[in-house]
C-alpha cells in the first residue's frame, strides 16, 4: 500500500471525527457473506460518512468537496463516479420560510402594528405548543406548524423592538415633512461614489449612517434612526465609526427599507474620527489597501476581493466585470470565509491540534475576518453557517449544510429582519443553496465522462449561477452569455487570493516589509480575475438584453430550472424509457458505461441548449435592438411614450401614474439614461410614476407644463432625493439647476452616432398664456426622428389636450396643417372631449393611443376610434396590445407588439 502524502494526512486528521459507535455502523453491500448468511465483519467495508474513507480527493480539492458537500466515492480512479450525495434535510425548510414572509411583512409595519403582530404570532405559537400536548388531527396538525409559528414570534418580537426605537421621536414627523435638520450621524459605512449630479456633474457619495441626534425647529433631541446620505465631494472623507455633524434634508424612503430616510446634506462634513482600539481594523485596511495598490495594481481589485474594498477598482474593469457575470469577486462573499475557516482549521489540525481547539481558533480567526472586512449580508450567512457548522461537526452530528444554510437564514433574520430584501443576502444564500443541492448532482453526472476534479471545479459556478440568475436578472436586465466560462476560469485562484492575501493583511500588522511577497502573489491571482473579465468583456454579443422585473426574473428562473430538470433527472427518465423499452433486460453492466456517460452528457447539453436556445430566440431581443425608434409603454391609465436617442438612451414623455409599471418598461428597454424628462402636465396619470424613471437611471433634465403654482411632492421628491445640492428652501425650485418650464418656442436636439437624430420643438402652450384648465395646459411637442438611411418622421406628442384647445393651437401655428405629421399620440388617452380635428388636420398615417385595459372612464371613445378609421388613419392602442415598439423601416412604419408580432407592416409612406 502506498504511502499517503502529507496533505492528504492533514486533510483525513481534520475531517476525522473518531470511532463512531457500532449502532451506526453502515455495512457495505459488497461484503462477503458467511456460510450461515450473515455478512463476514472481516472481509467488509465500513463506511462512516463522517470518516476518512469518505474522501477520494488528494490534496486542497478535499476542502472543497468538503465545503460544498460533494465528496467523491472510495476509490483510485480520477475518473470515478460521484456519489450523488443527500444534503437535504428539509424539516427547517418551512420555518425558515416563516422567517423570511414574517421579517418582509413586519419591517413595512409601524412600531404599533408590529407589536400587535408579534403578539399574535407569540399568541399562536403557544396554542400550536399546548397542542402539542393533546391527541388525534390536533396534534398531529399542531406538530407540524408549532416551529413556523414560533420562528415567527421569535423574529417579529426583535422586529417589533427595534422598529418602535428607529421612530422614536420627532424623526418620522420630520421626514414626513421633508424638514431640514442639524443632524448627528454616526457612520456606519466609509463613503462611496455614486453617480454624478444630474445637474451640475459634481462627484456625489453616498454613506450609509446612524442618526443619533440633531436639532429640530431650535430643539434638540435623541434618536436612533438609520439613514442614507447623500452628499458632494466634500464628503469623500468620511469612513466608517466616524461621528458626523452636518446639515440636511430629511425624506422619505420606500417600506421596509432598512433606513428609514434619506438625508440630503446641505453642507460639509465635521468628522470627529473614532479613537481608540476600534480604528485598529479600519487602519489596518487602508494600509493594506496601499500596499496593495503599490505592489499588487493599479486596478484596485485585489484589495476588493481580500478585504471587500471597491474604492479604487478601475470603472472599465468593474463594468467589465458585471458584463461576465464576475462581480461577486469584486468584494468578499461567503465563500471567502469558507476559504478561511476551513484552513485554519486544517493548518491547526495538521500541527496535531485538539479537534476543539482548531475549531475555536477557526471561529475566532472568522470573527476576526468579519470585522475587518464589515459584516456584509454574504459574509454575515457565510459566517454564521459556517460557526453553526462547527458546532454540529464538534458534537457528533455531522455536517447536513442545507439544515445549517436554513438555521443561519433564520437567525441571520433574527437578527436582522430587514436583510429579508437585501440582493446580497438573497445572492449569498441562492447560491449556496445551489451549491449544496444541485452541485452533487451536477458533479455526478459530469464525473460519467470526465475526471472527478475536473467535475468538481464545474459544477460549483454552473450550479451557482442558475440559482442566482432569477435574483441577477431583478439587478441588471442582462444576461451575461460568458459567465459560465468566465467563472471557471477565474474560480480556480479565488482560494489562493483569498488566503494569500489574508496572509499578507496578518503581515501588514505584524511587519509591513514582509507582506509584499505575499502581496506580489496575491496580486497576480488578481490579475489573472482581471484579465479573464477583460477578455470575456470583450467578445462579441458579451451582454444579450433581457426582459426586466418580475417578469424577467420569472423567465430566467423557468429557463434555469429547465436546466436542473434536465440534468437531475434526464438521464434517469432515459434509462427507464430504455428498461421499458426492452424488458427482460438485466441490470446495466460494464458494456453499458461508456452509452450512460453519452446519455448523462447529452442531457447536460441538452439543458444548455434550451436555455441558450431560449436567449436567442426570446422575441423582444429582436424588438429591443436597433429596430426601434418610438416605444408606448403600457402604464395603465395612463401616458409613458419613449424615443430612443441612444443605444440606452432616451426622451420620456410622462411617466404613468405607478412607479413599478414605467421602471418595468424601461428596464425592458435598456434603458440606463433617461436624456429628457417631459412632464406634459401635472395630472397624476401622467407624472405619478416619475419615482420609478429615476430607479438606477441617470435623469439628466426634467420638464414640464401646468397651470398650477407649485409643483406636486412626487415630484419634488423624485428630484430632489437624486440631487444633492439643493438650497434649503422647501420648494424645488430654489435648487440651483431646477426643473424647467415648457413653452412654446423651446427646443433641443438629441442622438448618439449610429442612431436616428432627434430633435423636439415645444408648439403649446404659448408664453404668457393661461389655459382654461390643466388639460389645456399640457405641453404639446413636436419631434422629429431622423434616420440615417429613410430620412425623418415627425411626432406629435399632445398630452391630453381638448378640443378647445387643439383649435388654438392649430390657430397659433398654421404651418402645422401644412407640413402634416407622421404619428400623432391621441389626445386624452381618446377621450371624446379630445375630438377629432387635430387628427383631421394633420393627417398622421399612424394614431397612438395609451389608455389602461377596461378603464372605468371608457377611453378610448368609440367615435374617436372610428373616426380614425373612417379617415384611413392606422391605430395602436396600449389597452389592446399592451406596450408596443414603433420602427422605421424601408420608407415605412412598422409596428409591434412586445412579442413581435407585426400590427402595422406599413402605414404608408411619408415621403411625398
């Protein structure tokens, strides 16, 4: 027998938990039976799973068959089979399930309505307990939702605690009334530059604080309410545990956000630094960091992904690495703490340590580990599963990491209700669930055809990233095409950079000079991430669009399940299709491998193909390419009309009245810049959504039309939260770059080469006017669409115009009858105050109507719509096909549904 090499010794010493007691010895099916029947002891195979003869693998890869709970078969053969291993206790499934609906419920609740909530729920859990204690369907059924019930208590009483002590005080009445305050902050995250200044194209940061206290209208007084703030450049300075003191805006945030405002500062910063022992990890992190950035790169991500520090990662290589699906590496995630623990733990043990004290050290050295690099939601799941790991390996029960993954989701909930709507969180824990469900079986049936490591080291980013595409999807409506291959390029070094590079930061405090070799290694493991982001960037088609929102997320979840489906159980269900097929057949044998190896890699590829088929095929990405020039989306009852300026880029006119419906659009149609925002008049149907334009969009100017004195607070609050530098005054428009308003005679231009340009011209209302009602106030514009191979169109775009005043523009501006136009957007959703003259005098080939499906207002009125008609006029209607896509093409206007299906194959020409 050949001798065994040191680290796999050190690896078997770590993981072996000792003699088990003979009850729970598992005798091998291939065990010599003796003349009486009985198995032969001797000539057996005992298989512990927690022992040594459960590990294949020689060298570092046992760690990570280990962690992700795929460990290979006994055996010598690097080709042999996975086991498809069981990790799915499923018992904790519904309470940690309970868990998550009661923090998502319980965070969007007042401190009241909390209270009362977690009453009940205690309430519940106690009855569900006594009855427990009875007989019959009572019990049974009450033994079954005792544990939800009771997670549920157990979350929404701290929930309930901690949400009465974030509204104490005037706070909540302050930022009701968007009040501006002298504030006391204590910073709970160093400041982080965001996107720039609308207006001014001033640096912003964004620091996530504590208001601990303030002076309100002359008065002081406590608080305890976290917030969001956003400030100028001044602000770069500011780093986590530093007290603050400034001056600001308060305003409102969404429900169930964990801050509970958003502070706009009107001034500067005075930081008081922290002093004392707590400063050593912030420290210790920047001198990394300049170590790093010395020796390491220019890049700045090698600190990124040691330390979680993205203050100097290079734009191009971030957005380079968000196109390959490579962002989780950009900053510490789970896995880096895995990293960690299980070597120390086998550094310890390999030095013949109690199995204890290794253990206690690992925690110890994890604990360390989150307070350097901040307890981010992955690194706070990846930690706490990872102490609640050990626990259960020190007292005898084995590793079951889906149980562990489902009792760190309910603590982590526990103890902080409002991570239930954090994408890190959601991401941290998808992706180990994948790991630890899907990955066995992937691993299985890529072992039928390749060597095991090879097996291993692909399924741990395939089956993580199908089970974090859905979640993806909801943050950027892209699907990277080379993610796959990008992650299992990068992956293999991630482990060397993390210890490496935590070696390095033990270093940088022990001795500065002797961290640079360390730094030098680590750096060229970051360098080879970068590289691989560069060239997969790089390639063609790197970023296919994708559907946006739910619906996007619902789409990407069904095509990665299609994927699993066919993976877990293809192979299986061809088998006994072949059983069936030819009875009498005897059970596999020898000759049969090499045909179940093609069977299981045929299935794999068959799951690729679906999906990738999928990608290519989804119609819209025929619609959301250069094929459109003018999009109506479906808002409802409601007007949201977009002209495509930019390959992201675009000219809104109104925005709906909700914010999630006009967010949905947009995001279906790549939009990332929104160049021009017109209000066309200040009815809610058309400016209540404008929260939903400005949701990771850059604005870049805001306009509009009313007849009212001031401007609604959706408004106001939409562009005021997006823009820091506003003076103090209440009203927005003492801001130094304010919203404008439209009147006639106003013009612009827009367009990026390779589009259409397009320009817009302001016709009504007229300067000084004073428009019978709000209606008649709305901002008629003119714009044309001018492509480069069939010329240009122009657009009316008339708000919701009378008819009265349709007759005094086409009075004010004569010269519009004459030239005519090419689309006209009906007036008033086709009200029949609306009329039929405007569209009468210029002549449109194609009518636009944007009303809510089986609206209660009865729009569009049948006379509109048969007038139009009557006069030849072709028309699209929002309620009938939903958002629909408008292109210029071969001399003429092609209209379409979301699902590309033609409507209008040519409204005539319009070249004379």
């Amino acid at each position: 027998m050949s001798a065994q090499r040191p680290w796999t010794r050190y690896v078997l010493a770590a993981t072996d938990p000792g003699p088990r007691p003979a009850a729970k010895t598992r005798i091998d099916a291939d065990a010599q039976a003796g003349p009486d029947g009985h198995s032969t002891l001797g000539n057996a195979r005992q298989r512990n799973p927690d022992s040594k003869r459960g590990l294949l693998w020689r060298g570092p890869a046992a760690v990570l068959g280990q962690v992700t709970g795929m460990t290979a078969a006994p055996g010598r053969d690097s080709r042999a089979r996975l086991p498809e291993s069981r990790h799915g206790d499923y018992r904790l499934l519904p309470a940690a399930a309970a868990a998550w609906v009661t923090a998502a419920a319980v965070v969007r609740l007042s401190s009241s309505a909390a209270l009362v909530c977690a009453l009940v729920l205690t309430g519940l859990a106690v009855g569900w307990g006594l009855g427990c204690l009875t007989s019959g369907w009572v019990r049974r059924v009450a033994r079954l939702v005792v544990l939800p019930f009771a997670v549920a208590a157990l979350v929404s009483l701290p929930a309930a605690a901690s949400i009465a002590a974030r509204t104490a005080g005037p706070v909540p009445d302050a930022v009701q009334r968007q009040a501006s305050i002298t504030a006391v902050l204590a910073a709970s995250s160093d400041a982080m530059l965001i996107s720039p200044d609308r207006y001014t194209g001033k640096d912003r940061y964004l620091v996530e604080a504590t208001l601990s206290g303030g002076v309100l209208h002359g008065e002081s007084f406590p608080a305890e309410t976290p917030v969001v703030v956003i400030g100028p450049a001044s602000w770069q300075q500011v780093v986590a545990s530093d007290t603050i003191r400034t001056a600001g805006r308060l305003l409102p945030t969404e429900p169930g956000d964990r801050a509970m405002a958003l502070l706009i500062a009107h001034s500067s910063p005075r930081v008081t630094p922290q002093e004392g022992p707590a400063t050593y990890p912030a420290q210790l992190r920047t001198n990394f960091v300049r170590i790093a950035t010395e020796v390491g790169g220019q890049d700045g991500l090698l600190p990124g992904m040691v330390i979680g520090d993205r203050s100097g990662l290079d734009p191009t290589l971030e957005q380079d690495m968000q196109t390959t699906g490579l962002t989780h590496l950009t900053a510490v995630s789970g896995a880096n703490c895995t990293y960690l623990l299980v070597f120390v733990f086998l550094t310890v043990r390999a030095l013949r340590a109690p199995r204890l004290v290794a253990a206690v050290l690992g925690i110890v050295a994890l604990i360390g580990f989150v307070i350097l690099v901040r307890p981010e939601p992955s690194v706070l799941r990846a930690a706490v599963m990872g102490g609640l790991g050990v626990v259960a390996v020190l007292t005898g029960r084995g590793k079951v990491p889906f149980a562990l993954l489902l009792l760190a989701v309910v603590v982590l909930l526990t103890a902080d209700p409002w991570l239930n709507n954090s994408y890190a969180f959601m991401l941290s824990v998808a992706a180990a669930a994948g790991l630890i469900l899907f990955g066995p079986v992937l691993a299985t049936r890529l072992s039928s055809f390749m060597p095991v490591a090879a097996a291993q080291v692909l399924a741990v980013p395939i089956a993580a990233q199908l089970c974090c595409a859905p979640i993806l999807t909801l943050l950027q409506p892209t699907l990277p095409l080379y993610s796959l291959p990008a992650n299992i390029a990068a992956t293999p070094v991630v482990p060397v950079v993390t210890i490496v590079g935590m070696l390095a930061v033990a270093l940088v405090a022990i001795a500065e000079p002797l961290a640079v070799p360390l730094v030098v290694v680590a750096g060229w493991g970051a360098g080879w991430v970068g590289s691989v982001a560069r060239f997969f960037g790089a390639a063609p088609g790197a970023a296919v669009p994708w559907v946006g929102g739910a619906a996007g997320a619902v789409l990407t979840g069904v095509l990665s399940l299609a994927v699993i489906v066919a993976v877990v159980w293809g192979p299986r269900v061809w088998s006994a299709l072949r059983r069936r097929a030819r009875p009498g057949t005897a059970t596999s044998t020898a000759r049969d491998a090499p045909r179940s190896r093609g069977t299981a890699a045929a299935w794999i590829a068959g799951g690729v193909a679906i999906g990738l088929a999928a990608v290519f095929l989804w119609p819209l990405q025929r619609d959301v390419g250069n094929r459109w020039h003018l999009a109506a989306c479906d808002v409802g009852q409601g007007d949201a009309f977009a002209v495509r300026t930019g390959e992201h880029k675009v000219i809104l006119v109104d925005t709906g009245p909700e914010p999630d419906d006009v967010d949905t659009c947009l995001d279906r149609l790549s939009v990332t810049t929104v160049e021009l925002l017109v209000l066309t008049h200040l009815h809610a149907d058309h400016y209540g959504g404008i929260e939903g334009v400005f949701r990771d969009r850059t604005v870049e100017r805001v306009l509009y039309s009313t007849s009212e004195p001031v401007l609604p607070a959706e408004v106001t609050t939409a562009v005021v939260s997006n823009a820091p530098d506003f003076g103090d005054e209440a009203d927005v428009g003492a801001s130094s770059a304010p919203p404008g308003k439209l009147t006639a005679g106003m013009s612009g231009s827009h367009g990026d080469d390779g589009y259409a340009r397009v320009s817009w011209t302001v016709i009504w209302p007229e300067p000084g006017a004073r428009p019978n009602s709000e209606n008649n106030s709305s901002a008629v514009l003119e714009v044309t669409i001018d492509t480069p191979s069939d010329g240009g169109i122009s657009v009316l775009l008339t708000g919701d115009l009378e008819e009265d005043g349709a007759a005094a523009l086409l009075l004010e501006n004569p010269d519009l009858v004459e030239r005519g136009v090419q689309i006209l957007k009906v007036a008033h959703h086709g009200a029949q105050n609306g009329g039929l003259d405007l569209a009468r005098a210029v002549r449109p080939r194609l009518a636009m109507i944007s009303a809510g499906r089986d609206n209660d207002y009865g729009h569009p009125h049948p006379s509109i719509t048969a007038g139009l008609s009557a006069a030849g006029i072709a028309v699209a209607r929002t309620d009938e096909l939903g958002s629909f896509l408008v292109s210029i093409q071969d001399n003429s206007l092609r209209v379409r549904r979301r699902r590309a299906v033609p409507l209008c194959r040519s409204c005539g020409p319009w070249h004379s």
